[in-house]
C-alpha cells in the first residue's frame, strides 16, 4: 500500500511538470503562424501573438506580434529581402523596428513609421531623405521658376487686395 502512495505521488508530480512546463511555453514562447494577410489582420486586431512572412512583389517582409505593451499591441517588423527595386533599398535587408500600433488597429506597421523605432525605420527615413534630395537637386531649376511663378501671383493677389480694400 505504502508504494503505491508513492508512485502516485510521482505520477502527480509528473503532470504538474508537464501542465507547468506547458503554461509557460504557451504564455512565453508560443507563436500562431499566418500563411496570408487575413490571418494575421485577424491575429493583430486581438493583438495575439503571431508571425507572418509576407513575400510580397518587391520584398519580404516578416512580422511578429509580440503581444501587448503598455496598452499598445507591439509588432516586429523586418525586411528579410529585397526582391525589385532601387540598389539603394537592399540596405533595407536585415534591418528591423518595432513598432507600437492601438489595439485594434489592423492597417500595415509600416505604413506609419512615426509609431516605429528601430534600425529600419532610420534607414527608411535616410532613403526617403535621399530621394528628396536627388530631386531637388534634378529639378532646381523648374522648382526656381515655380517659386517665381508663386511670388509673382502673391504679389498680384496682394495688388488686388490693397486696391479692393482702399475704394
């Protein structure tokens, strides 16, 4: 009798390992994974966490809801590849941000960068600043006359003005 107490001692035991080892790895470590869009839109909306490879036309990029933090649903967000596009943009591989969207929010992270930080962010904003600058500095010229154009109008406007204003 005595040895049989305490077997089921250790078979008691054994379960509540496993139950234990089970709640941590599901609270801790368990990701859903996405095979499409809908899916993960699905998972964000709950802020559940959850991974999904997006290989879209011009990059991959590869998501993962980290659950929530300060009443923000955190996603990570990297681009693992660039597939098209400008030579400039394949500094984009590897480079990751976090970004922190309302729960609920169920449009792309990416899309607005303000709510990001990360490595991938800054090197987005540097390539967005470069463009600017190449086009600026293609088109001074046409930029020039336009400016000219708009000075020329305010002056009319400010004419027209004076002269309504002064009958």
């Amino acid at each position: 009798m005595n040895n049989r107490g305490g077997i089921r001692k250790i078979i008691f035991m054994v379960l509540i390992l496993i139950v234990l080892i089970a709640a941590i790895y599901f609270t801790f470590f368990f990701y859903y994974k996405c095979d499409d869009a809908a899916c993960f839109k699905a998972h964000q909306e709950k802020c559940s966490k959850t991974k999904f490879l997006n290989n879209i036309e011009n990059a991959e990029w590869q998501y993962k809801i980290n659950g929530k933090k300060d009443g923000k649903c955190e996603i990570s967000v990297k681009i693992n590849q660039v597939n098209k596009g400008d030579v400039d943009k394949l500094t984009l591989e590897g480079k990751s941000m976090i970004c922190l969207l309302p729960v609920g929010d169920i449009n792309s992270p990416e899309g607005d960068i303000s709510n990001c930080h990360g490595e991938l962010k800054e090197e987005m904003q540097w390539l967005i600043i470069q463009k600017l600058h190449n086009y600026i500095v293609t088109n001074l010229g046409e930029i020039g006359v336009e400016l000219n154009n708009i000075q020329s109008a305010g002056k009319i406007i400010s004419k027209n003005i004076t002269t309504n204003s002064s009958v």
